[in-house]
C-alpha cells in the first residue's frame, strides 16, 4: 500500500473501465479519493509495534523538508478533491501524533467545517498556522 501512495500521482488509469462513469469524470476528485482511502488502509492496519510514518508514506528521511512538503501537498489535494463530507470525515478520523499517523474515534472528534483549518494544520504539522488559528 505504501508503494501505491508514493506512486499515486504517476498512476495510469484502468482501461478495463472506461465507460463506466455514474458521475463525470474529475481526476483531482479520483486521485483523492484513491490516496486518502490508501493512507486510510494503511493506518488501520498498522499495529502499535510497527506504527506508519509520514516520513514512511512518502519516502522520505525522518525530519526530511521534502517529505513534509509531500505530505502537505496530499492533504491539500484531499481538502480540494474530496466532496466537503468526506473532507470532514477524513479530518474526524486521521491524526497526526509528531511524524506518526493514527485512527481517531469517530465518536471523539466531530469535525465540522469551522473547525477543519485548525485540524488540517495540526495534520499538515504546521505549527505556525495551528498556533494563528482558534
């Protein structure tokens, strides 16, 4: 899974299905959807032993600027493609613990639209905007 993440932006597109559209076809909105629901997986299954890494989904070097470049660059194409439910939805569950990502009870956190800018910094680890914002 880890392999498709970093891979996502230069995925070719499954030809096996091309007629088959419910809706129009929007690639920001299909690339973040497939992204989110690829880290989604992936932290769901991790164990506490082996716990997953920003730095880890995007091949980066523990405390690298280009890997925490690469991770604000995905959470900004969820926060654009995703329709505003699953935005918020993605904002309720996912959280970032330092550089390691974890599964938030959905019964904890509600996250509503006012809220998801202060959340989506503390995901994104930008301390400077998370401190700016209520």
């Amino acid at each position: 899974m880890i392999k498709l993440f970093q891979q996502s932006h230069r995925r070719v597109n499954a030809e096996e299905y091309d007629r088959y559209r419910p809706i129009p076809l929007d690639r920001l909105r299909q690339l973040a959807a497939y992204t989110s629901n690829l880290v989604l997986l992936r932290v769901a299954i991790a164990t506490e032993s082996k716990p997953v890494s920003i730095n880890q989904l995007t091949d980066g070097v523990s405390g690298n600027e280009f890997s925490q470049r690469e991770w604000r660059i995905f959470v900004n194409l969820w926060r654009a493609g995703l329709e505003l439910d699953g935005w918020l939805a993605m904002l309720s569950i996912l959280s970032r613990n330092g550089e390691i990502l974890e599964l938030t009870s959905t019964a904890t956190i509600r996250v509503t639209s006012t809220d998801a800018d202060y959340i989506q910094s503390k995901l994104e680890g930008d301390n400077v905007a998370e401190s700016r914002l209520p």
